[in-house]
C-alpha cells in the first residue's frame, strides 16, 4: 500500500473511532490487516481495477478498544 494511501486508510478509521468514543480523539492504531475476499488485480501503474478486500485496524484509547473495518470494491457489477 502505498504511504498516501494508508494515510487515507488510517485517517478514515480514525474518523469512525471518534464516531464511535467521541471523547476520545486521539487513539492509537495498534494491528492493521488485510483480509482478501477476491484477489485484487492492478494496472501497470500499480492502480486497482479488480478485486474486494478489506482492511482492519484495531484502535486503543481512552481505556476503549476498537476494530474499524474499511472495505475496497473495484470492477463490480453486482452491489457487496
């Protein structure tokens, strides 16, 4: 993955953990995973045009724990 696009992954979760424990704004990322539903396909650039897959986090603060999922569809005809 590239280092702009965790940022994005990272940030995305963040924002659902202060969703979730609004008092809590500053959580730390402690496992991230990937798990892969349909093996993803790239272009020559390295860009995504097949696949789903989702990446996991788990987010610790405040005394609360967390796993944010974020999931990646690309080149689907049919709704996930």
């Amino acid at each position: 993955m590239r280092a702009e696009e965790q940022k994005a992954v990272i940030g995305a979760m963040q924002e659902q953990w202060r969703t979730l424990v609004p008092e809590c704004a500053t959580p730390q990322l402690k496992n991230m995973n990937v798990r892969v539903v349909q093996a993803p396909v790239f272009d020559v650039a390295g860009n995504p045009t097949r696949g789903v897959w989702m990446m996991v986090g788990q987010f610790e603060g405040c005394g609360q724990i967390r796993v944010m999922n974020l999931r990646y569809g690309f080149g689907l005809k049919a709704s996930w």
